[in-house]
C-alpha cells in the first residue's frame, strides 16, 4: 500500500521548514514531507553575508532547527533531491530519480537564485555567487588569500559582503550600475547615507557605472574591465546584481506567474491545492493607502508570516497574512532596520543626526505613519512596527522632535 497522500513541500528553506513547524504546531496530523536538493540540513541564510563572512557565526550555529525537530515532529526530510515535475490533477510531485509523491497539499518554497552576469569572463575561477552555504564557504576561502576584491551590484547582499570583506582586510571596491546604491530599496536622502557610511568605512565606490568583461590567466580572475576600457586589479570577485525567483516547477504546470509565484493572502496559487511562501512568492499584502496591493518579499519575517497564514489555511483555522514588513541589513558596525513600505511622494522625516550613525527616518501618508528606517535604534524599530499598524497619525514636527513621545501618537479608533 502506498503512503497517504501528504502534505510536499518542495524546498528546504526557511519558509520550507517554518510552513512544517506552524503546520504542526496548529494540530496538522497528515504526512509531511520536505524535499530540499541541498545535502545539508536547512540552515539560516542571512548570516551567510554577514557572521558567517567575518568569523563571528560559525557553521554549526546556521542550523535552523535542532537536530531531533524533525523526528520529534514526524517531518520527513529528503534531502539532495529535486522535485522536476507537478501534476495538479494527479496531484503528485514527480522527483529527480523518477519517483512519486501523492500530495494531499503542495507547498512551493522553491526561493529564488542569483541572477547571472552575462559577460564574458564571468565563469572564470575566484567569481562567486553568494546564496547557499557551499558558496559563502568557498567566499570565506578565498578571502583569507585575497588581498582586493570587485564586488558588482550595491544592493543589501553586495554591501553585506563588502563590509564583511573589508572588515577581515581585503581590500573592496563595490561597482554599482545605477547613479546610486540601492535606489530600489532606499529613498535618496537613505541612499546617500549608506554611500558616506561605506565611502567612510573604506570601500572604494564606483556609481553609475557598467562592467564589461572579467579578465584572468589560467582561468582564474585577476582584472575587472569597466565600461571605459580601465581595469580594475583584483583576486576576486562576488556578483550581488539580485536573484530571480524558482518558479519553473510551478510554471510548467501552468500556474499563474508574475514576478515570482502569484498568491493570496493565504499562500494560495491559482491551482487548487498548490501553495507558496518565502522568496518565491508574490503575496497579497494588507491594503494601505496608497501602497503596493502585492509584492515578492524576500527576507525572513515575509517567509515566517507567508509560512503561518499558509499553515493556518491547512488546518481550516484561516488567518491571512496581515503583518507589516520589516527588514534587517548588517554592515560594519551598523544595523539597518526597515519597517513597512514606502513609496514616491512620501514625506520623509527625519529624527536623529546622521552623522552619528544613529538616526531613524519616518515616511508620512497623508498624516499617517506607512514606513521607517532605523539605523542603530532598535528600540525605535520596534516601536515603529507597532504604530505602523496602528496606522499612527503624526505630525512631520513630532516626528523630528526627539524630546517627543512617539507613543504619544493619535491613532484612529
């Protein structure tokens, strides 16, 4: 006799492994199984750029669960295994080796991969990506012989890993295609700050510029070319120009696709029975004024609330993901935290002195608090977190005010 059909998660992720855990914890008593195509057990991934690279988080602190989690839960755990096709009518999820598993509920927990720089030069050895464990080990590697490495894209994981350099002596130079960093995730008075805060830090920063070709002898990296025919020394280098998100099993089965994995509130997709949380997943958010009705989030707490609304779902007690949120970046002795979403046209506020490196920027809507940027003030985060979803009205004077009392903030009934 076959085993029941049961609940398949493909991906050992974060948002993998914390659908299992909430799924048990909310009474779900039906067969689970993981399947994970890394031979390592599922670990963290944000400290991969940031502890992992500098010494301070060692290899055996990643695990994101204890050892006995999955027995003790009755999870199953098949790792080294990739799930290569769905059948939404047969339901089954056929893997690598050709066999079958009977799937009551799929959870897609696929993330996402980096995206590919495609120049030439660009397979030569010493040129990393960094998304799994295996890769930041080979980084950490080559950093204790590097002297100076390019990384190319000045988002949050490229800065992460310059700093991380840096901070262990390598020489780093950030090349970064548009005018400034991160001018996708940050406004422009936040984004100039991180570029005084790394340019200060020591890390040569090239903006608005392009790259041509890598250069080596004997297949391994020693110069990056740059839209100007100059060349840039070096014995490494790490691409950070974003990731694209797994969706080829779920396209294949013609499930819809846009931007990642489209699904509601709950994590459901558009075939029945079929859902999606963490990197791979462009989830309905909660509606706020004049922000985005959906969006792929990737970072730890949108797979944990994506995981816990989906499990909720599986157990008939339905609670939609409703949190705002929030972010986390670690860069030298930094700690960028970010909560809600804002958008053009928001009225930026700030509290604090940038120079200090301790500061927070708030965004108004129309009165109301809809996002925050902390710099070294966690207790200001979190408190943001909360008048954030209260939908806090301020003034922009308020807000500035040090001496004023945030919790002191009117908030509609």
């Amino acid at each position: 006799m076959s085993p029941a059909p049961a609940l398949v998660i493909v991906g050992a992720s974060y948002a993998g492994v914390q659908i299992a855990a909430a799924a048990r914890e909310l009474g779900f008593a039906e067969r689970i199984v993981i399947v994970g195509d890394e031979l390592h057990a599922p670990y963290q991934r944000p400290p991969l750029s940031k502890g992992f690279l500098t010494g301070k988080t060692s290899i055996d602190r990643l695990a994101l669960r204890g050892p006995d989690f999955y027995a003790q839960n009755d999870i199953e755990l098949l790792l080294g295994r990739r799930a290569e096709a769905m059948d939404i009518g047969a339901r089954t999820v056929t893997l690598d080796d050709g066999a079958k598993l009977d799937y009551g509920w799929v959870a897609l927990a696929t993330g996402a991969r980096c995206r590919r720089l495609p120049i030439p030069g660009a397979t030569l050895e010493g040129v990393f990506d960094l998304r799994t464990l295996d890769e930041a080990t080979r980084i950490a590697e080559a950093a204790n012989q590097a002297q100076r490495c390019c990384v190319i894209g000045g988002g949050f994981i490229g800065l992460e890993v310059a700093s991380a350099l840096c901070s262990r002596g390598v020489a780093v130079t950030v090349i970064e295609a548009q005018p400034h960093l991160l001018t996708r995730a940050l406004p422009p008075a936040m984004s100039a700050y991180v570029e005084s805060a790394h340019r200060r830090r020591g890390i040569d920063l090239l903006t608005g510029r392009g790259v041509r070709a890598l250069h080596g002898s004997r297949g391994r990296v020693e110069a990056v070319e740059m839209d100007d025919g100059s060349r840039i020394d070096c014995d490494m280098v790490v691409l950070g120009i974003g990731v694209a998100p797994n969706v080829e099993l779920a396209q294949q089965a013609g499930i819809a696709i846009d931007n990642g994995i489209v699904v509601d509130a709950l994590g459901r997709s558009s075939a029945p029975h079929v859902l999606a949380a963490g990197d791979v997943a462009n989830m309905a958010l909660a509606p706020v004024p004049g922000g985005p009705t959906r969006m792929r989030l990737e970072s730890i707490q949108a797979a944990n609330d994506g995981a816990r609304a989906l499990a909720s779902l599986l157990v008939g007690k339905e609670q939609s993901c409703t949190a705002v949120p929030w972010f986390w970046s670690d860069q030298f002795d930094l700690k960028f935290q970010m909560a809600g979403l804002p958008v053009h046209g928001d009225e930026a506020v700030l509290r604090g002195d940038m120079r200090t490196d301790r500061f927070s920027m708030f965004y108004l809507r129309g009165g109301a608090l809809v996002a925050s940027h902390s710099v070294n003030r966690p207790a200001e985060h979190m408190l943001s977190r909360k008048l954030i979803a209260a939908r806090a009205r301020f003034t922009a004077a308020q807000l500035a005010d040090e001496s004023f009392d945030l919790k002191a903030a009117t908030v509609p009934s």
